[in-house]
C-alpha cells in the first residue's frame, strides 16, 4: 500500500513538471497564423492585434497562450493573429521588431500600441479593453 502511494506521488510531481515544461499543451491555439504576405491584408480590420513570436521559446508560447485567452469572445471587434519572427525577418526589421515576445495592435492598419516581451494577463486585459473603448 505505501509502495502504491508512493508511485502515485511520483507520477503527480512528473505531471506538474511535464505540464511546466510544455506550456504549449495548457490550451487550445486560437490565434491565426500568418505570414509575410498575408500581413498587409490582414491589418487591415478597424483593430487588429498581432503576436510576433519564436514557437522554441517558452515566454512566446506563454504570451501566445495569454493572448488566446482573450480571443474568446465572438463579438470581438479584435482580430487575432500571430507571426513567426523566424520567417518574417524582414518584416521583423521594417517594424523594428528586435526580439520576441511582440505585440503590434493596429488600428485601420496603422501601428497605435506595441507590448514587448512577456505580460501578464491582468496587464494584457487593461490594454485590450483600452483599445476596445476606441471602438
């Protein structure tokens, strides 16, 4: 019996470490993914908030993870999108975009916000709601 309790504590510590090493699995990915071209097109919505990341890097993942929380809502007058820095180098420097996490908010296609490295949900919900009041 304490053999049996003693497996089960170890196969719960090795969960939670597994869990804290693969953010990525926490949630669902609701962000869409495009790319260099579809970027100009896709700014164009009256808001639209993009997350520049790197997929390797746990803060990105994180960040990414923050921001598909918030883009639950159906209504939202929001749109959603996430980048690879990776493939979108060029794109990177003309917004000079220096490391990742990034995010760009855009309104009617022009730059109005721009959050760099990782936040809080808290802090990201205060600035999503500031842009959403411009609405």
């Amino acid at each position: 019996m304490v053999i049996l309790f003693v497996v089960f504590i170890i196969a719960a510590n090795i969960w939670e470490l597994r869990k804290d090493l693969s953010p990525q699995e926490d949630y669902i990915a609701t962000l869409k993914e495009i790319d260099k071209k579809s970027f100009p097109d896709s700014i164009k919505h009256k808001y639209t908030c993009v997350l520049f990341y790197n997929p390797e890097k746990t803060s990105d993942v994180k960040m990414e993870s923050e921001l598909s929380m918030l883009n639950n809502p159906p209504n939202s007058p929001i749109k959603y999108y996430k980048i690879r820095s990776d493939e979108a180098s060029e794109l990177c420097c003309g917004l000079n975009i220096s490391g990742t996490p990034s995010v760009l908010l855009f309104k009617d296609g022009v730059e109005v916000s721009r959050i760099m490295g990782t936040v809080s949900q808290t802090n990201l919900k205060m600035i999503i709601k500031r842009l959403e009041k411009q609405v």
